[in-house]
C-alpha cells in the first residue's frame, strides 16, 4: 500500500516542489490549496505522473479551515501516514500599522492550523503505530526582528512545537521534523504582501524551492529532528544561537532599519 501524504499550500513554492519530490517517490497525495484553478492545475500536473492525488480546497486563514480538511477526509475515507504543515504567509511592517485581518490570517495559516492539524491526524498514526510530520519553519524562527514580529514568532512556534512533539512521540512509531530555510527563491512567497509592505532586500544567494524540497524530503527519510537548509542558513543560525538574542534583535532591527532607509532614496519602478 502506497504511503499517503497531505501537504498544505501545495500549489506553488515548497509545497509544490515536495509534491514532486513526494509523487515521484511513489507516495499517494493529498494537496490542500486555497485557489480552485491553482489546485486543479497541480492534481492534474500530478495525476499525469500516474501518482494517486487528491485534492481538499481549503483556506487555512479561515476559521475552522483544519476541521473541514479533517472532515473532507473522512468523506474520501482517506488516513494520512504523513502530514506535512508547509503552508505559510508573511506580513512586513511595523505591527501596529499592519491591517488586523492580515495579522489573524497569519497566526491561523502559520500557527493554529499547523497545531490543530497535527492534533486531529496524530491518533490514527499512533494508534497504526507509523506515521510523520514534516514541518516547515524557517531560520527567521531563531530571531526576532521589529519588520516582521509575527511572522519570525510564528516560525518559533513552530521549531518549538516540532521539538517538543518529537520528544512525547518517542516510542510511538510516529517521528517529526523541522526545516528550516533561509531565503528561498521560485515561492511566490510575497504574493498576497503589497508593494508597500514588500521589504526591500539586498539579493543574495539562496536556495530555490526544488532543492529545499529535496532537502527536506531527505531529512525526513533520515529521521533528523530539525535540519537548516544551506550552508550560509546554518552559519547564521549558529551564530544567532550563540549570541545573546538582545544583541541578536538589535543586528537584526539595525539591518532592517539600513534597507529600508536605503531603498527609501532608490527610484520606484
């Protein structure tokens, strides 16, 4: 029997690229997206691989979004072997001037549909005694920056909640790991953050999303407890663990300062 994944905000980005990496390994899918067309077009991608594939249209930034997604399975009479929480949104700006509505949608997308999801689809794999959870976090989740406070908060929510699970699960036959990657390329990450909110960065090297995908998957195989994808990511993350995080936030709060007062004297497009 082939081993069934879910992965959420699997239409595009990392989410995508572990459908592949997933679909080419020979494990039945199950793609949980919020756009009909986008998730359509990514079942029949997928499909025409000869992989099984289903498909759940939900919104994880809307209440009650984890509860549908459990209920649709039950409907297809589908378990799942393996979760992976790969949906994320971010927000950039000083918190007090972002629109509430976003920030919700980040916390339930970031954090209360990895939680509840993870709560609603652990009792079958304990009870088979086999199963994983794959989650996706990030390095911002080793820091804390002013540009960006619930979105970094969000991803140490979930390097924290990876860790402490894996640890309860011991001896269940259910493992757990956390990636996190640094900047990734090809995600369309930024999509729903406007012109004005967008942080203006200096470019460099990163990963893109294929190879995060490949990294994950392989850290997955490997049973590893979390895994920083890149060289460059694990250096940073090192030393940010190694350095008093008041120091830390200030760095951080300093670079983010320098480029937006920089970009500020750039020409618009």
């Amino acid at each position: 029997m082939a081993t069934r994944v879910l992965i959420t905000g699997a239409t595009s980005g990392i989410g995508y690229e572990l459908a592949k990496v997933f679909a080419r390994e020979k494990h039945e899918l199950i793609l949980v997206g919020r756009n009909p067309e986008k998730l359509a077009k990514v079942v029949g991608e997928i499909s025409a691989t000869k992989t099984v594939c289903h498909s759940i249209l939900a919104d994880l930034a809307q209440p009650g979004a984890a509860d549908h997604i459990v209920t649709e399975l039950k409907k297809q009479n589908l378990t799942v072997d393996i979760l992976v929480n790969n949906a994320g949104i971010g927000t950039y700006g000083l918190l007090w001037e972002l629109d509430p509505a976003k920030e919700r949608a980040l916390i339930a997308t970031n954090v209360s549909a990895v939680m509840e999801l993870t709560q609603a689809l652990l009792p079958s794999m304990i009870e088979r005694k086999q199963g994983y959870v794959l989650n996706i976090a990030s390095v911002a989740g080793f820091a804390a920056a002013p540009f960006a406070t619930n979105y970094y908060a969000s991803k140490a929510f979930i390097i924290s909640f990876s860790e402490g699970l894996r640890s309860s699960l011991k001896g269940t036959g259910v493992g757990v790991t956390v990636v996190c990657p640094g900047s990734t390329s090809h995600t369309g990450f930024n999509d729903d953050i406007s012109p004005q909110e967008k942080p203006n960065r200096f470019e460099l090297p990163h990963l893109t999303a294929a190879q995060v995908a490949e990294r994950a998957y392989k850290a997955m195989q490997q049973g590893r407890a979390l895994v920083v994808t890149g060289f460059r990511n694990a250096f940073l993350v090192a030393l940010m663990v190694h350095t008093p995080r008041r120091l830390v936030t200030e760095a951080i709060a300093r670079g983010q300062r320098y480029v937006n007062a920089h970009n500020k004297k750039e020409p618009t497009s």
